[in-house]
C-alpha cells in the first residue's frame, strides 16, 4: 500500500489520514492537516482507497463500497504495525470509515475533519447511529454552516460522551468560511491543526 508520511521518522503515535470522497490524499486539505500536524511533532500517515488509486491510472470509479473502504482501513492499520499504536482518522467518508473501525481495531484514538452526519440535503439520512455507543475518544472537528452537518444538525442528534467536538465558525465542509464572516480558511485550518495536534499527544501512551 503507497503511503504518504509526514512529520518525525518515529513516534509513541502514529496519525493516519484516510482522503474524502471526491479528493485524493494528497489534495490542498490534506496536505495542510498534514504537512501542519507533522511540523507539530506528530507523525502523520496517508493512504487511499483502491477506487481512488484507480483514478490516477486514469479511469474514473465510483467510490468503493462499505466492505473495501472497511477492508482497506484494516489493511492501513495491519501495515503500520496495530491500532494499539495509532490514532485513526480522515477527512469527510475517510473520517466516518475510521469511525466504523475504531472499536474493533483498538485504535487509540480517532478524528473526523468534516464528518458527514447525512448526505447534502438529506438531513432525515443520518449517519450516526454508530456514533452513541462509540468507545474510542473521538475527536470531530467541524465547520458550524457544514452542509453535511451544520451545529444545528448535530445538537439533535445522539452522540457519545467519548466524543469531543470543535466547531469552526462559519466553516463549511473544508472549513472555508465565508468572506464577510471575519474568519479566515487559513485560520481555520491552523485551528484544526491545533485541536488535531493537542487530542493526538493527549492519546499518547506515554502519557
């Protein structure tokens, strides 16, 4: 499996990032968390899914389905040594793939950089039942005007109290707020880094 690494060659904790629906694991978001969680000391893990991989060769796929993204996030976890060691996580469907995973595999950890609580207009659609018996400390880091879940959206729904959630004001599904919000999308990511970066040393088994 090709894997992109950043920060230190070595650490107590691995951060692996698993890519988004419609962007590889190395687009302009992805690099930013990463390129910023490893200048943070942390070292950072990225790989993708075979549909994705595909469409560097060229053909267009449609994501996989649910048994190859969760066969392929355990596939990740295999080669970077065990959960026991990591903390799981991703942007978007890489994010809510890592939560499907993260009880079973053990990880110490997980982070979700814009779940997607329900399909773009569907908010009845929700993806959360998982999410209310979750064990695994949890992180979500999440814009407020987010169309696959807005703070609206979230404060009705059943959510695990191994669930930390940070709010981006503004933000949209990549955190970019609009302009005459006062914010910034490099502020935003910086705040991402920022809580990504303190929830993963706080994981750490050195600790």
């Amino acid at each position: 499996m090709d894997m992109l690494f950043d920060g230190p060659e070595a650490g107590d904790l691995t951060l692996v990032l698993a890519h988004g629906a419609g962007a590889p694991m190395d687009s302009p978001f992805m690099n930013a968390i990463a390129a910023g969680v490893g200048a943070a000391g942390i070292r950072v893990a990225r790989f993708e899914f075979p549909y994705m991989r595909a469409r560097r060769e060229g053909r267009r796929p449609p994501p996989d389905r649910e048994p190859v993204l969760r066969a392929t996030w355990h596939e990740a976890i295999a080669e970077l040594g065990g959960a026991s060691q990591l903390v799981l996580g991703g942007k978007s469907m890489g994010g809510r793939f890592a939560s499907l995973v993260a009880d079973e595999s053990g990880a110490r950890g997980l982070v979700c950089l814009g779940y997607p609580f329900h399909p773009p207009g569907q908010p009845a659609k929700t993806r959360t039942a998982h999410l209310a018996g979750l064990r695994t400390p949890t992180l979500i880091v999440q814009g407020t005007r987010d169309p696959l879940g807005s703070r609206d959206d979230v404060a009705g729904y059943a959510l695990s109290p191994a669930i930390r959630l940070v709010w981006l004001e503004d933000g949209d599904h990549s955190f970019k707020p609009r302009a005459a919000s006062g914010h910034s999308e490099r502020g935003h990511l910086a705040a991402a880094v920022a809580a990504v970066a303190g929830f993963v040393r706080l994981r750490s088994p050195l600790r």
